[in-house]
C-alpha cells in the first residue's frame, strides 16, 4: 500500500532549528516528510534521503509525490538556505504551496566582514533569497524568509559557541575592552515557533522578516552569562584589544577555532541589533537570553 500524503514537508530536520520544529509536529501529532542526507528510522516520522546540492530531479519527483492535492502543502527549510533555492526553483513545488525558509542576519551584517568567506556568504544568502522570492512570485507558490540573529540554545552557531569552548579549555579567557557591541540572541525553539507560525499566515508572502531574540545585550555581558553555565571555572580578563589579538593563535590552536574566535572578537566591538517587530506580527514573544546547561552541550569542553 502506498503511503499516505503528506501536507507538511520538513528540510533540515536534523539541524539546530529543525530539531525542535520536529519536536514541536510530533507533540501535535502532525504528520510530516522529513528530508535528510541521512534518512533514520523513526517510526513517527517518514524520512526520505535526499541531497539538496546534488541537483536530483528524483528527490523533487519523490517531495511532489507526497504532496496532496488540498490544503495549500507547507514546505519548510531550516537548513542551509542556497542549497533550498536552488532545490526549489527546479522543483516544480504545486501552486498554493507555502514556503518557510530561514535565512541569517548574516545577510546584512556581513557584507562589509574583513573576512572574504563572511563576505561571500552574505553574498550568497542574498543570492538565494532573490531567487527564492523571484521562483514564488513566478510559479504561484508563497515564500517567507526569516533572518535570525544569532542562535542559541544549541551550541552550534559560529561567534559564541567557539568562545564558550576555548572558555571550558583555559581559565582566564582575554576579552578587548571594546567588546560591548549589542547582541540579540534568539532561541532556536523560538524560531521554530516562527516558522509554523508564518507558514499559517500567507499574507506574509514575499516577504523578508528579521527575527532578533527577546533580549538586547552586550557582547561582553553575553558571553559572561554564557560561560557561567557552560565553564563556571572560566574568568573573563578585559584587556586592550591589540594584545587579545596577539593571544589568540596560542589559546585556540587547541581547539582549530582560530578563524571564528576572531571574526567574533573583531565584530564585538560592533552593535548588530535588528527591528523585532515581526514577532508580534506572528503572535509570539521571544525569550531573553537565559542559557542553561543544556545550551553549549555541543560546544565542547
């Protein structure tokens, strides 16, 4: 017998985001098809391998296959987001369907990084979101993309976590003077509310929506509160910022985190901050940000 369709595809299922979006489907007991590189097992769940970068018109057949004729599918993307357009636009996605994809504020705040990977990835999410909205507006099927600040509450992001690590390894960790830029943390559970939460609503279609955390504070401040969960033996030392940069390739060569550490000290000194009126547009309200143990789990120790 052939399995029954599905209204609801997932794309990232076993990243950061996806994780607890899964969570969230199988607490409402909503049915899904969850595309990984790495299909498992699961018997709440139907899995289907798939590689979005390989280029595959099987993986759309299969996705097109599992859509129902009615409601509206939702197709939702919490992983990479050019390896999404670019799945997409080929597709063949039905009429009516509703996209949900996370980009990154990275979009913005890195296009002017000293450093050309930065920059080329502000590029190409840039690239990506153009062609996602262009495929939508083209084919008759609704997008909306998400802009994240940075993400917590699973250890994986690229400017705290590796700090948090090289915190857990040494016990005075050097932090420039400067480094009081503001963030905006935003929970990973708190983004998948977002997701099913704009999917809902197609009046949303089109549009591109920053999603900063409930909380604003600075990068110093941050970090603090983060290390006293995940390395409470871990002292922060302010110093001049010249000499944090001098220390770093001895502190980190352990851990191979050079790079990050630095484009996250170098950016430190630099308010990111984002409009978050979006989220009352989707009837939620963000967390601050109140680490626990559980958040750095993977960040190494």
């Amino acid at each position: 017998m052939e399995p029954a369709p599905v209204p609801l595809v997932l794309f990232g299922a076993t990243g950061a985001v996806g994780g607890r979006l899964l969570a969230r489907l199988r607490r409402q007991a909503r049915p899904v098809l969850a595309v990984s590189r790495a299909a498992r097992g699961e018997d709440d769940v139907r899995w289907l391998r798939g590689d979005l970068y390989a280029g595959d018109d099987a993986l759309a057949a299969a996705v097109r296959a599992a859509l129902p004729p009615a409601p509206a599918p939702w197709l939702l993307s919490a992983g990479p987001l050019d390896g999404f357009a670019a799945w997409a636009v080929r597709a063949g996605l039905p009429a009516g369907a509703r996209v949900v994809a996370l980009s990154s504020m990275s979009a913005d705040t890195k296009l002017d990084s000293h450093d050309p990977q930065e920059r080329a990835l502000a590029a190409r999410l840039r690239g990506a979101e153009a062609a996602l909205l262009d495929a939508a507006a083209a084919q008759g099927w609704s997008a909306t993309l998400l802009r994240p600040t940075l993400i917590w509450g699973t250890g994986l992001d690229r400017s705290l976590s590796p700090l948090v690590a090289l915190g857990a390894r040494v016990r005075l960790l050097p932090l420039p003077r400067g480094s009081v830029g503001l963030r905006q943390p935003v929970h990973a559970d708190d983004l998948a509310q977002a997701m099913l939460a704009a999917a809902a609503r197609p009046e949303l279609g089109g549009e591109v929506l920053p999603l900063p955390g409930g909380e604003t504070l600075g990068f110093d401040a941050m970090l603090e509160r983060s290390l006293a969960v995940h390395a409470p033996h871990a002292r922060v030392l302010r110093v001049p910022d010249a000499p944090v940069l001098r220390l770093l390739p001895v502190l980190a060569r352990a851990g191979g985190r050079l790079r990050a550490i630095d484009n996250a000290l170098r950016r430190s000194r630099v308010d990111l901050v984002a409009p978050g009126d979006a989220w009352a547009r989707l009837g939620i309200a963000p967390r601050p940000f109140r680490p626990g143990p559980e958040a750095f789990r993977a960040a190494g120790g």
